[in-house]
C-alpha cells in the first residue's frame, strides 16, 4: 500500500469514527433530554415514592421470568441454526445472548448486540453466513409474532380505544413491515427494488436485498424450522408481556391486561427506530401516551417503563461478566 492509500485509509477510518460517536452523543442528549422532561413534568417525589413500594419478591420473579425468556429465544436460534447442520448447545448461545444484551445497552451503537452474537457464533463454529442469518431471522420471527399481537389486540380491542392514533400507529407498523418483508421475498418485487436502487447507486441496498433474498429462499425448503421459530417467538413475547403485566401489577396499575397485548408490540417496534440510546426516553413517553389513554397517571407509566429497563440493564449486566471471564479464560 502506498503513502496515498494508506493516507485515504486513514481518513475514511478516522471519518467512521468521528460520525459513529457523533451519533452517540446526539442519541445519548436526546435520551437525557426526553427523561429530564418526563422526570419534571411527573415529578421525582412522586415517581420515587411508587418506584420504592414495589415488592422485592415479584420484582425479582419479573426479572427470573424476563431470563426465562431470553433462554427460550436461544432455544430458538438453536432451531433456526439446525437447519443450516449447525450444532450448538442452548447453553452456548443463552451465553451468547446475555453477551449481546451487554453490548447493546452499553455500547449500542458502535457494535450492537446482534453483531457480537453473530460474531461469538462465528468464532464458535466457523459458519460465517448462517451466523449472519440466523441472528436476522431470530429478529424477524420476533417481529412477526409482535405485530400479529398487536393486530390481534387491536381488532379485539378496538371499540374500547378512545384515540385513533394508536390504531395508525399498529397499521403503520404493520403495513411497513409487510412491505418490506414482499420486497425480500417477492421475485419480482425484488427485482424492481434492485432496478430502482442500482439506478441511484445505492450498492449497500442491493447488497441488503440480496442477502435477506436469500435469507428467505433457503428456508422455503425447510418451512417446518421457520414455523417453528414463529411458535417460539409467540411464546416468548407473550411472556414478556407477562412481564409487563407483573410489573403494572406490582406498581399498582389498575389496567386490563388486553390493553398491554396492544402497547407492547407499538412500543417495541417504535423504540427499535435509532433515535435515541437503545430507546431510552422514546420508551418513556410512549408509555405515558399511551396509558394515559385508559386513564393511567403518568408516574404509573413511567415507573412501568423504568422497571422493565432496570431489569434488563441488570440481566445484561451477566452477560458483561461472562465476556470479561470468558476473555480471562
């Protein structure tokens, strides 16, 4: 390499850098920001005061349920990974995901928790590309079961919502996810998306295309996996729902549980959209929009969405601990 490539190296790597923790900190003000408005427009006494009289042991179930849940997911992944002939203990990949969990609430967008899964199956095994897509249809199957939920909820539940945002907001999230998904998996459609990206160069795009493309043909031979994998996902975000249910219980929400199979998948789906640090303070304000809907006082909600972050900042916690032993060992 020359003096002038290596320069250029150097720029583009330095260029990566600078925009990658550019974007952090305006994620991270934007989370401080919305939590320092939510916190003054509730107030801290008030909050403080639910927050504390939560009981410990029911606490503490939510949060052995909420592991429950991340072990039934590498239950799952272990499905979607024999149908590639790829063998790995449940045990191996529940390590796998606590690691992820770490790095996405701490380092959430430098690396994020989905690489570092599919990077630790990578080193495990050796199967570069099913790693790859193993860890995509994990995601996709959980969307799947998500928004079926929430469609589901909503039919159900639709003459007792008084705002018809949260139904445009269902049917959006629904729709968009059911066009990408015809946009990966139709031929046709595929090939109209390739057209229209290669016509303004967008080589990542085709790239993505083919890729997820791909992704969903192989697994047109072995259906039985995939349907599998969608079952699991249905179990494992009913009981985070549960765990939701639990904590409203704790914190004294007087809400009917038919409500949270609806807010569940909206608040899910919207604070995955990279705005603001892993979601923290878009979570917030979509769960006092939304229970303030049936009439839940706003600290109520807040204290809801905090308790469920605090669990799962606890949980990911483990997993820091076994990247660091493992990285000793």
């Amino acid at each position: 390499m020359n003096l002038t490539s290596r320069d250029t190296v150097q720029e583009e790597t330095y260029s990566f850098i600078f925009s990658k923790t550019l974007l952090l900190f305006i994620k991270g003000c934007i989370s401080i920001g919305l939590l320092i408005y939510l916190f003054q427009k509730i107030g801290l006494h008030e909050f403080f005061h639910i927050f504390y009289n939560i009981p410990p042991r029911l606490f503490l179930f939510s949060g052995l349920l909420y592991m429950g849940c991340q072990y039934l997911s590498a239950y799952r992944w272990q499905v979607l990974l024999r149908a590639h002939d790829v063998f790995v203990s449940v045990n191996r990949l529940f390590s796998f995901y606590l690691v992820g969990m770490f790095f996405n609430n701490f380092l959430p967008t430098s690396i994020g928790g989905d690489v570092i899964k599919g990077f630790d199956l990578y080193r495990h095994s050796g199967k570069g590309k099913e790693s790859i897509t193993t860890v995509f249809l994990e995601r996709y199957t959980g969307l799947v079961a998500i928004i079926i939920i929430g469609l589901t909820a909503l039919a159900i539940g639709h003459p007792y919502l008084p705002d018809p945002v949260i139904t445009i907001f269902m049917v959006a999230i629904a729709t968009g996810f059911a066009g990408g998904t015809l946009i990966v998996t139709n031929y046709h459609m595929k090939a109209l998306c390739l057209r229209i990206s290669q016509k303004f160069k967008m080589g990542k795009v085709d790239k993505s295309i083919l890729g997820l493309y791909e992704t969903f043909r192989r697994y047109r031979s072995n259906k039985r996996a995939f349907l599998y994998a969608v079952f699991l996902s249905f179990c494992i975000q009913l009981l985070n729902i549960l765990v939701y249910i639990l904590l409203a219980d704790s914190l004294g929400i007087n809400a009917h549980w038919g409500y949270f199979f609806l807010f569940f998948p909206i608040v899910t789906v919207i604070s995955m959209l990279p705005i603001s640090f892993n979601g923290l303070g878009m979570r917030e304000g979509l769960f006092i929009y939304l229970f303030s809907k049936i009439e839940i006082p706003s600290a109520q909600a807040f204290s809801l969405s905090l308790s469920w972050f605090f669990i799962v900042t606890c949980i990911s916690l483990l997993g820091g601990l076994i990247f660091m032993v493992r990285k000793k060992v």
